[in-house]
C-alpha cells in the first residue's frame, strides 16, 4: 500500500478506540493505540506488526511526554482522541515535548 498512514488513537483500549484501530491496521496503516492498559490492546487485537501500543493516560502530562518521545511524529498523518470527554495533551503538530503544559522531558 502506498498511502499508509500513521494514526495515533487515545482511548484504543476498549469500545470505539479499539474497533479504530482494528479497522485502521486491517486497512493497512501503521496504528500507535495508546490507553491507560496498553497490554489490553495487544490482547484484543493480538500481534500486528504496525501495532505500537503505549500506556497513556491523557490526564497525566508525564505519559504524554512519553508517547510523544516514543512516537515518530514527523510521520503521524492522524490523530484521533478517542475519548471524547477528555483532551489528549499530545499535540497534533510536530513541537518539542517542553511545550506540553508542566513537563519537562
């Protein structure tokens, strides 16, 4: 496929975050499906080798800062928060980690 993406998808855990992710990796793209339990993604999507599962919580600047030193966001092409009652703190265009609201990485 020549026009893969990179989502990054909160709340890829359970509901609506995981039925996502599953449908953006059976379409082809590379998936980094943050939740609180990383590991419940890997059990319910199983091995995938464009599945990046990282533990986010998006109220946590810290485990903001971590996805975003994880995640080659130069390429990221979406990101969807999943979680609608609740704001990702990782930004949606390339800017250092600093930037984030009380975090120093």
């Amino acid at each position: 496929m020549t026009d893969k993406k990179v989502w990054l998808i909160t709340g890829a855990g359970r509901g609506l975050g995981l039925d996502i992710a599953r449908a953006a990796l059976a379409a082809g793209h590379a998936v980094v499906a943050t939740a609180r339990d990383p590991a419940k993604v890997g059990t319910a999507v199983g091995h995938h080798e464009n599945l990046l599962a990282l533990k986010l919580d998006v109220t946590r600047p810290e485990d903001a800062c971590g996805v975003w030193l994880a995640v080659p966001t130069r390429r990221l092409t979406v990101r969807l928060p999943a979680s609608p009652d609740k704001q990702p703190l990782v930004p949606a265009a390339p800017t250092p980690c600093t930037v984030l609201p009380a975090v120093a990485c």
